[in-house]
C-alpha cells in the first residue's frame, strides 16, 4: 500500500483489513463509480453517535439543547475541515483531473466527506468499536478540554429564534456573488427579513461562513433597533 495511506491511517489510530473500503472513502465521485457518497452518508450517522455519546459523558449536568449545540459545532464542515487537512487528506484523497485541476483537493465539501467516509468505512471494516475510537482520536482531546459555555450559539440559530421570539418568519439566505479560483472562492451572501425591509450582506471562504456573517451583522442591526427609541420600537 502507498506510504501516504499507511501514514492516514496510523494518523486515524485504525488500520482497515479491507483496503478497497479505504480506497473507496478517498474517492470522489468525479473520480468514478465506486466514490465515498454512500460510505460518507453512513459515516455522519456513525459521527453523530459517537460524538453524543463522547459529550453525553462529558457533560452530565448539560441538557439537550446545550449538547446539541455543541455537537453542531463539532461536526460542521468547517471543523470536518480542518481535521481533514490536519489528517493530510488532502494528499490521497482521489478526484478526477479536471476537479484536481480546480483546486477540488482543498475544497472544504470534499475533504468533511471524505473525512465521514472514512468513519463509515471503519464502521463497515470492524465495527462500531473502532469507528468509535477513530472518533476519539479525532475529537478526545477537544471534547476533554472544552466547556459548554465556550459555544454560544452561532449567529444564524440566534437569528431564527430572536425572529421566531417576535412571530416573524424565518430569514433567507441567497448567494449574490463568488469571486476567485474554483478552490479559493469567496462567497458573497445576502441574508433577508422581508417583513422588516431588511438586507444584510456577509463575505467568507465558503457559504456557510458567508451565511453566518450575514446573520451576524442583521443581529446587529436588529438588537439596535429592538432598543426603546429604535425604529422597531416606533
């Protein structure tokens, strides 16, 4: 096998039996039929678990919204991300030329799936045990380390619920623009409150960055104007 995906695997604390199973996990769907879509479905599911379980530990006096929102915060792309670069996905996972070419190895969609297929291709190699502790490797030291109160709510899911607190529906979200490379873009998103008559922007990396942003600077816009004497208040 290549050193660099016997080099992965020593970094995820499991080595596969099934070779094609890891194979498979670094493959996109630009690279053939046998791609990582499947493994990564089952892989978010194996994630999802684990991670609860790891702060249903952790944190026994949190309740539910508490864990959830931590949780959130631990399996959103942008930190599926960074672990996959930090992993040197980057490196092996498997694309086709042209997505190659495109900066596709570095796109943040790419490497969360990938980094997910993989959990799930070691659910299927030994089980549920060791997709686990593959778990543990990845986020142990940050799940022992952190506190409840370090996530505070991200500013989209603030957002929907200071509307929602008011009877007022939820905001949407649109892309204006993109600028840059395929593997470097920025995304240009316009987030709207229709009844209100108001239109923030946000700029990021990716869209969901974009889209926080957004929401944040309508927090501002809003909480300002919620205050006695704002417009909202009029």
């Amino acid at each position: 096998m290549d050193a660099r995906l016997e080099a992965l695997q020593l970094r995820l604390g499991y080595h596969f039996t099934q070779s094609a199973l890891l194979m498979r996990a670094l493959t996109h769907r630009s690279a053939g039929a046998d791609h990582n879509e499947r493994l990564e479905f089952l892989g978010d599911a194996v994630l999802q678990t684990a991670v609860s379980a790891l702060l249903y530990e952790r944190f026994a006096g949190s309740d539910e919204g508490d864990l959830t929102r931590v949780r959130a915060h631990l399996v959103r792309e942008d930190s599926l991300h960074r672990l996959a670069l930090a992993l040197g996905l980057p490196e092996v996972v498997r694309l086709s030329d042209g997505e190659a070419r495109g900066g596709g190895a570095l796109r943040p969609s790419i490497l969360a799936d990938a980094l997910e297929a993989l959990i799930g291709a070691a659910f299927l190699d030994g089980g549920f045990a060791p997709a686990q502790a593959m778990v543990v490797q990845l986020f142990g030291e940050t799940i022992a380390t952190t506190e409840v109160d370090s996530w505070s709510k991200d500013a989209k899911t603030e957002l929907q619920e200071w509307l929602q607190a008011r009877k007022l529906p939820v905001p949407v979200y649109r892309i204006v623009a993109t600028r840059g490379q395929a593997h470097a873009q920025t995304f240009d998103v316009e987030c709207l409150v229709a009844p209100l008559g108001l239109t923030e922007h946000g700029e990021g990396k990716s869209r969901r960055v974009a889209e926080q942003e957004a929401a944040r600077r309508m927090l501002t816009v809003l909480k300002a104007s919620d205050r006695p004497g704002g417009p909202l208040r009029s």
